[in-house]
C-alpha cells in the first residue's frame, strides 16, 4: 500500500487544510504514517507557516529533516512560506512540489501527474537532484481576484473538538504582517457546506465545534454567504453540536445585537478570544490596528453585560519598533484594568517584506524579553484570579483524554469557558467510556494549567 506523511506547522487554519489534504490522500488510496521516520513514506507533505522569519526558518528546515526522514519520497511544500518562497523552493533538491495557498484542494492529480513522470531519485540522504533539479510549482498569484478554495473534512483526528474553517484571507495590512499577502483578500465559505459539515460530523458523534478562519471577524463581508452570527445560530440547531466556539475575533464584531444573539444560542461557549496587540493607542495607531483601547474596552464591558464572567484572551505584542517603557506600562495597566483570563505574550519579530520591518526604532532583544517576563508574571495572577472565581461550581466538562502528572493519571478537559479541568482517575473508571463525554464536574483549587474536578 502507498504511504504518505503530514507535518503541519502554524495556525488553526493551517490545521485544518492539513487534515483535508490526510484525508484527500487516503480517499486516493494512502496509509497516513507518522511524521517521525522508522516507517517508509511514499508521500511526505510539509504545511508551511509564514507569520514570521522564525516560522519561515523552521519550515524551510522541516522541508529538509522531511527529504533525510524519507529521502526516496515525494516531498511537498505548501501553506504560506511555500506561497511566499515558491521560486527559490522550486530550486531547492529537498522539494518535489510547491504546492500553492489556492491549490491544496487539487492535489491528487497534482502527485499524479508529477508521479507519472518522475526521475527516479538516487535514494542518497540529501536528496542531491544536481544542477537541473526543479521542482514541480504550482502556485497563483493570490492577491488577484481570489476564489475561497472548498476543502471539506469527513473525520477529525482529535475526537472531540472538530475545527471548521469559514473563511480566508485578511483586508487588515497590519503594519507587521505578511499574511493578507500570503493568503490574499477575505473570502467566505458558502454557508450551506459550512453547516454540512457540520452536521456530517456531528453524526459520527463529535459535540464541540470551533468555527476558524484567517480573518473570522469578516465572514460573509464579501458575498452573499449570510453573517457570522447566522452561521453560529443555524449551527447550534443541527442535532447533536453540544457546543460551538470561536476562533479570533476583533471587537468591532461585539455589538449588543451581536452579544445577545450569541447568548441565545444554547450550544455557545462563552469564550471570547479579542486579539488586542498592545494598550497602547500610539502603539495601535503605528501597528495599523483598527481600534483604540476605549473601544476595546466599550466590546469587552458588553460582553460581561450579556454573559456571566466569560472567558476574555488575548494576543500581545511586546517591544514593537519604537515602543517607549511608558507605551508599555500603558499596555501592562490596560491588561490588569480588563482583567483578561489568558494573555498570549509575543516579542515582536522582525517580519521581512513587512512595514513594521522598515521603521526606526527597533527595540533591543534583552528589552522585549524583560518586557515579556513582567506582562506573563502579571497575566499569570489574572489567570488565577479568574479559574478561582468557579471554585466548588459545578461545571460542564468535555473529557478530552488521559494525562500523567507527577505519576498520578488525570482525566483532563475544558469547561465551555475554557478552563482546563484535571480529574484523578479512578480505579473503576475506563477510560473509553468517559472520552468525548460532557460530564458535570465540581471545580477544584488551582493544578498546573488549570484547576482540579470531581466528578458530580
């Protein structure tokens, strides 16, 4: 039997297009093999990442351990940096194929094609193809009039939580990202396969569904395909989704029509992930940022009107060019004023073909990372903070799997507001019975990422 190998690097989105592309190779008849060696691949794909120059750097390096894992494969690059870096990937021996942001969906014929007429490889380590070595590039230019490429799943890997992408590219041009680039202008999935699938997943009993996309806050800005809003309500009636969660949003979105609506929805975790970037207007204002802190905060106030202590995460950016220590302080106090429950904390990395890239005033490494440390020890007492306001609440908790800390085993999940749940395993209980269930479950005190729980 033919074999194939998926190593997918980057976000949410990228995930999902990865299982599609797994899931198109073994309706074609391919074994999916880990990507780890030790088993022959006939097929290795590496899904790229481009959202910085460290990112560019580990896929171009993953392309390369992929060509050493299975030198006599055909190994394929796609997602962004395969989209960016197209001409000099064609040149490079460890790649067969370039496969571009718009044609994932082809790419049986594509390896067909290119299988039919192979040379034969030597079979050596480095995967050396000599001076006439070119790759196989199929690649558009995205940025023209682009079309939402359709891409279904029909199972999911994880068996509990299923991610649906609705949409793709960005508008934004935030002034240190080369994604609207990469993945072109925004384009929503037809509303009518987004809740297929749904529904067809739901059938085969998974219950929490996260509805993703480059740029979510934009569904159906482009076409007719209805709102965002319309998609969570019609999804939450499909028989069987227990509940439904979003990816990023901005909070433009959050308007009192919006919230309400939302709260209405039985399914709906209220969860909401605002990318906030910095609490800094002046810093807002040169990231090209389309808010200010006060209408940040106007969106986060609404939702706490509408729900009962919803979990509100974020992004930020420290040491962005030109960010002064009071710039900073701005951005610290802004995060204790919200009182978010998570802050993902980034040091800014130079993106090249960025804006950000371009201006003066870079600030020194040692300054982002003392930067980083306070805003993640401050984010650290926040999270605590709020995992402590549910305890001795009874919860909902999907059961997700099993894990060991310190030698004891715990069964582990998330509540519907995203706090992590570590439940001791009995010695009764099987496993099997009780992943991929709902189960109310008693908060405890605070353990590892998370807190404790017992079973009601």
């Amino acid at each position: 039997m033919k074999t194939a190998a998926i190593h997918n690097l980057g976000c949410k989105v990228n995930a999902y297009e990865a299982e599609s592309m797994e899931q198109m190779l073994a309706a074609a008849g391919y074994s999916i093999v880990p990507f780890a060696g030790g088993q022959k691949a006939d097929v290795c794909i590496i899904n790229t990442c481009a959202v910085t120059n460290i990112a560019d750097h580990k896929s171009r390096q993953m392309l390369h351990r992929a060509r050493k894992l299975y030198p006599d494969a055909v190994v394929i690059a796609s997602g962004c940096y395969a989209q960016e870096q197209a001409e000099s990937l064609a040149d490079d021996p460890a790649v067969d194929i370039v496969l571009g942001n718009n044609r994932k969906k082809d790419l049986i014929p594509i390896l067909e094609q290119f299988t039919a007429s192979r040379p034969q490889r030597s079979g050596d380590a480095e995967g050396t193809h000599g001076e006439e070595h070119r790759a196989v590039s199929d690649v558009e230019d995205i940025s023209r009039d682009p079309v939402y490429e359709n891409l279904t799943l029909t199972e999911v890997r994880d068996h509990t939580r299923a991610y649906i992408k609705m949409q793709d590219g960005c508008n934004q041009f935030c002034t240190y990202c080369i994604i609207p680039y990469l993945r072109g202008r925004i384009r929503s999935r037809a509303e009518e396969d987004i809740l297929q699938e749904i529904t067809a997943l739901a059938s085969k009993g998974f219950q929490e569904f996260v509805l993703t996309g480059i740029h979510l806050t934009s569904y159906g800005m482009d076409s007719g395909s209805g709102s965002l809003i319309e998609v969570i309500e019609k999804a939450g009636k499909i028989p069987g989704v227990r509940r439904i969660r979003l990816g990023s949003l901005e909070p433009r979105v959050i308007t009192k029509d919006f919230a309400e609506r939302l709260a209405a929805v039985p399914a709906f975790c209220p969860h909401f992930h605002l990318s906030l970037q910095s609490g800094s207007d002046a810093v807002l204002h040169r990231m090209n940022r389309h808010y200010t802190t006060e209408e940040f905060a106007a969106s986060v106030k609404l939702l706490r009107e509408t729900f009962d202590r919803p979990a509100v995460t974020t992004d930020i950016i420290v040491g962005f060019p030109q960010e002064t220590e009071e710039e900073f302080q701005e951005t610290l106090a802004f995060v204790r004023d919200i009182r978010f429950y998570e802050c993902h904390v980034f040091k800014y990395s130079r993106r090249e073909g960025t804006v950000a890239d371009r201006m003066e005033g870079q600030i020194a490494q040692n300054v982002k990372h003392e930067r980083s440390g306070r805003l993640i020890a401050q984010a650290k007492e926040l999270a605590h903070s709020y995992r402590l306001s549910f305890k001795n609440e009874t919860k909902n908790v999907l059961i997700e799997q099993t894990e060991e800390v310190n030698g004891k085993k715990y069964f582990t999940g998330l509540t519907g507001n995203y706090i992590k749940i570590y439940i001791p395993c009995g010695q009764q209980t099987n496993p099997a019975e009780l992943t991929g269930t709902i189960r109310p479950v008693l908060v405890g005190d605070l353990f590892e990422d998370g807190c404790t729980g017992a079973f009601v």
